[in-house]
C-alpha cells in the first residue's frame, strides 16, 4: 500500500512540474494536454501534521496543538473541470480533486478523491471551498505505536475547507486543513483519525 501511494504521489508531482513550467517541443504543449484532460488548476504546499481542530469545523483549529517541527506533508493536487448538466448545478457546480500527500517522515501518507466547491467573496479576491470525498492511506489500521494514529479502515472520509485569495488570474494562495477519519463506521476504537493544516498555491490553466 505504502509503494501504491507514493507511485500516485510520484505521478503528480511529475505531471504538476511539467504542467507548472511551460513545456513546448515538436508542437507538444505540456498545459493544452492537460487542459484536454478537463484539468483546470494545479495546487501544491507544505503542511503541518497530525494537529487538533472541533469536530465538524474543520477551519477550527487548536493552535495550541500545532507543533511547527511537524511541516511533514507534501501536497499536490489536481483540479478537474465536471462536464456541466442540471444534476453538476444542483449540486453546487463543484470540481474534482485529486490529490496526493506525501509525508517525509514516515507517517500517514494519502491519495484522495473530493468534491470542491470554490465560493468567491463578492469581487474581494478572497474565496472559500469545502471539500468533501474520501482517501486511501498507508496508515495503521489498529494497534499503532505511541507516535501514530489507529485509522481503523484503509479507505476514510476526508472533509475540510480551503480559504485563499486570487494573487493574479492564474496565482492564488491559500490556508488549508483537512480531516480524516472513518466517522465510526469501523469501530470506536480505532477512530483517531488525522488533522492536517498548512499552505499551498494553486496555478489555473484555463
């Protein structure tokens, strides 16, 4: 499971740099592929792991539990436009993500899939986006030494909120934080799930 993650991860930290810096050879253009792909924004940054934030609010967060030694978490994740239907504007018109973080130290590493809405602040440039989907982690299921998580299934939930502003029309800066777990479904006692806060930039490409 371990190579599985870090073999996703991998796949999207090389497509994000060869997306981010502008690649033309022979008539091949590195953004119009991904653009093609329905691929509307890239997203990467460092987060902080295994913090403490309220149940339900994810954008509330214990500062006093955010140890800074703990900037553990390479984030890449890439936004795909949804075809638009009836059903995609009912729903709030979200994106797709899909997203990989890589931690360095050993500890819970993620691929996840997540419905992201992106919702502007009048024509302040500062936005808001829940999201909500699932992930798949190289965690511990049960019995985790003292330093890691009891996560209970290999497949969790994962919500949590992005608050950023629009730099430029491409450039955009954001704060992040996320929450894991598997709400209870697998167990009371192996529910510690995972917190995790930090700051990313994201490039659109339309």
């Amino acid at each position: 499971m371990t190579r599985k993650i870090a073999f996703i991860f991998a796949g999207l930290a090389v497509l994000t740099g060869v997306l981010v810096v502008p690649v033309r050879a022979e008539g091949f253009d590195a953004a119009e592929m991904a653009r093609g792909l329905g691929i509307s924004e890239l997203r990467a940054g460092i987060m902080v792991h295994d913090i403490e934030t309220s149940p339900f609010r994810p954008l509330f967060v214990h500062f006093e539990s955010v140890d800074l030694s703990k900037w553990q978490n390479l984030n890449v994740e890439l936004l795909f436009d949804l075809p638009e239907s009836d059903a995609m504007y009912w729903l709030g018109s979200p994106r797709l993500g899909l997203a990989g973080s890589l931690n360095f130290v050993g500890k819970e590493s993620y691929a996840r899939l997540a419905a992201v809405w992106h919702v502007p602040v009048f024509e302040t440039g500062i936005f808001v986006e829940p999201m909500l989907g699932g992930t798949v982690h190289n965690g511990y299921l049960d019995n985790a030494p003292a330093d890691r998580r009891n996560l209970g299934c290999r497949f969790l939930f994962q919500y949590g909120m992005n608050l950023g502003y629009e730099v430029t029309d491409k450039l955009s800066a954001m704060f992040t934080v996320e929450h894991s777990s598997h709400l209870w479904l697998c167990g009371e006692q192996t529910n510690d799930g995972v917190n995790r806060a930090g700051f990313r930039l994201g490039w659109k490409l339309d």
